[in-house]
C-alpha cells in the first residue's frame, strides 16, 4: 500500500518590504495575497519613498548648483540623498524580485547572441563590434 500522497503547494516567494527591521536588518512578508493589507501598506510606502526621493533630489540639486552653498547644508543634502538612495534601491530589489521569470529557451537564445555579440573582429579585445566607417569616408 502506498503511503497517501501530500499536497505540497510551492513556497510562497517572500517579499522586501521598504522598511528595515528595528536592528536595521530587511524585513520580508510571506503572503500568497498581493492585495492583502501589509501588501498595499508595502506599496503606498514605496510611493512614498519614491516620491520624497524626488522632492529630495530637487531641492539638493538647489543647494549642490550654488557654488556658495555653506559646507552643512551641502552635508545635509548629501545626507538626505543617501537615505532615499537606499529607499530606492530597497524599492528596486524588491520590485525585481517580483518581476516574472522569463522563459528559459528565450532566456538562453538572448545570452547566447550577447556572447557572440562583438566577436567577430578578433583583435577587438571586447570593446564591442567594430563597424565600417561611413560611405563618405571611404
């Protein structure tokens, strides 16, 4: 007799959330529902995030454009960018990580075009293809 077979569900993929832990370390949230409360709350951050990023990059340009800006308010944008340099990229990463994956087959063709790409001048060095200068020049 053959033991009863187990359902097994594949594992839910975890999702980055666009806050740190209080010990600073990512947090992540396991939900099969992309509309669930913690999902759309991830969501209206990351908006918000993005959007002071822009408001933020706005207002150093300001102070970084002014050549007489003093040295704090100059650190103090700097600051600024940074802390919405990690947001962004914390909202990237998880984005990404979201995307779908691609098909395999297509996924293969496409590495194997960019590994020829640009080989076929020898002495190229990796530098890309090398193309024939225009026809008035010639």
């Amino acid at each position: 007799m053959t033991p009863p077979a187990h359902h097994l569900t594949p594992p839910t993929p975890l999702r980055l959330l666009p806050w740190p832990s209080p010990d600073g370390k990512p947090c992540y949230l396991s939900t099969g529902d992309n509309g669930g409360y913690l999902s759309r709350l991830a969501d209206n951050m990351e908006a918000v995030q993005l959007a002071t990023a822009t408001d933020v990059l706005g207002l150093a340009r300001k102070v970084l454009d002014d050549p007489t800006s003093p040295y704090t308010e100059v650190r103090y944008a700097g600051l600024r960018l940074a802390e919405c340099l990690t947001d962004a990229l914390r909202v990237a990463e998880s984005r990404g990580a979201r995307l779908p994956v691609p098909d395999t087959g297509e996924t293969e063709e496409a590495e194997n075009a960019e590994d020829t790409k640009g080989t076929e001048n020898a002495g190229d060095q990796g530098r890309g293809p090398v193309s024939d200068p225009p026809a008035s020049t010639r």
